[in-house]
C-alpha cells in the first residue's frame, strides 16, 4: 500500500511512495527531470504516486506548468510544442492558447525528449525563409480549387525530405500560415525540379505529377487523395488532348 506522507514530507513538498519499497522525492532542482522522464518511461513503477502524473510540474513558455497526463494527452494528438529560442512561431503560438515546453529548462526539456515534441523553432525558421515558385504557386492554385487548406514551399538544406506540420491548432491570428497544413519540400529535391522542368510546356501535367508525389509522400486518406488527384489527373488528359 501507500505509505502516508510524513509532517517532515508535507512540509518539504516530498511524496513517499511504496513500490518494492522504494521511495520517490519530488522536489523542484532534485533530479525532477529524471524523475518525470523515468515516469514516462516505466508509467507502473509510479501507479501508486498518481501525484507524479497530476501535479503542475512541466514548465512550459509564456503559461502556466502543465502535468504529465496533460502533456501525454496533448502529445497523443500532436499538440505538445516546444522552444528553446522564444521564437516568434512560439509566441504567436502562446499567444493562441498552445502549450509549448520552455526547452530551455531542462524538466520540459526530458519530456519533451520523451514524448516528441514539435520543435517550433526550425519551424519558425524555415516559414520566415520560404520559397516560392512557378510550380508551387500553381500546386497552391489547385490545392485550394480542390477545398484542401495544404499550402506547399521550399526550404533549402533538406534534400529530398518532406515536412509538414498542420498550424491550425496554434490558432495563428493575423498570419498568412493561419489555419494552414504547411509541407515544406527541399528545394533541390529531384521532383520538384522535374515538375518544374515540365511546367512551361505541360503544365497541368507538371501540377498533377506534383500532388501525385506529394499525396503518397504525406499519406492522405483515401477520399481527399482521390478528390484532389482527380480534378489534376482530368486537367491533365484536357492538357494531353489538345
């Protein structure tokens, strides 16, 4: 059972657990890191000390700290962020209501580590250095006809990797990225520059092959994915026809 907390212990803010009798401190600036970290890594060896999982003790940027369960919740729905540089990505999303880990502390920095946090510092970034295109104004174009908030750049230095990161949820009031599912694709990446090799002379045919790689890079749902290769797959027909 639950060894009930000592005068001493209630004083220090200390809680004694009993689990093959061992005992567990939480105490701010005592090893709490490992503490928190080791409690997401083996959740049952602290099921008799609920109060590691339910108290405030993961500091986040701008708010107040928020719990383990809370950031385990938030994570499960891809919505536990973190900064180290208070970017401005980070505070717009603070300023939306977002619970972003203060990266620099190194309690939020374990769980962030533990349960992948979204880093909205590269983030913040790679939006402030986008890069536009004939070919990526004209996938946007087709994007939006086809009712998708996706909106697709360049970034330089990723190769042939692409990210993507829906900012709905950081409720960005009065910026461009609002509401918008950004996938950010390498510049020099080889079918970007194919696309866009092919966009003065097929250029609906560019579009298509274009969100043709990019639906079975980000794994739409079926229905969308068919919706919007439709639309370019028949534009591109017309194209090929005349």
């Amino acid at each position: 059972g639950t060894v009930p907390e000592s005068p001493a212990a209630q004083q220090t803010g200390t809680v004694a657990m009993s689990s093959t009798d061992a005992k567990v401190a939480l105490e701010v600036g005592h090893d709490l890191s490992r503490l928190l970290q080791g409690a997401l890594q083996q959740p049952e060896a602290f099921a008799a000390v609920p109060a590691v999982f339910q108290r405030p003790l993961v500091p986040t940027a701008g708010g107040p700290a928020i719990s383990l369960d809370d950031a385990r919740a938030l994570a499960g729905k891809s919505r536990l962020y973190r900064s180290r540089s208070g970017s401005d990505l980070a505070s717009r999303a603070v300023a939306g209501g977002a619970r972003v880990l203060e990266d620099s502390v190194p309690e939020a920095r374990a769980v962030a580590d533990a349960l992948g946090a979204i880093d909205l510092d590269p983030w913040d970034r790679m939006l402030a250095a986008a890069i536009d295109s004939p070919l990526l104004t004209a996938v946007n174009a087709a994007l939006r006809a086809a009712g998708e908030r996706i909106v697709v750049i360049a970034a330089a230095g990723l190769g042939e990797e692409v990210r993507s990161l829906d900012l709905q949820p950081l409720r960005l009031r009065g910026s461009p990225w609002h509401g918008r599912r950004v996938v950010v694709v390498g510049q020099d990446n080889p079918w970007l520059r194919d696309a866009a090799a092919a966009l003065s002379d097929r250029p609906r045919a560019a579009v298509f092959a274009a969100l043709d790689y990019l639906a079975d890079r980000l794994d739409l749902p079926a229905e969308p994915r068919a919706r919007l290769l439709h639309a370019a797959a028949r534009a591109a027909v017309r194209e090929a026809s005349t």
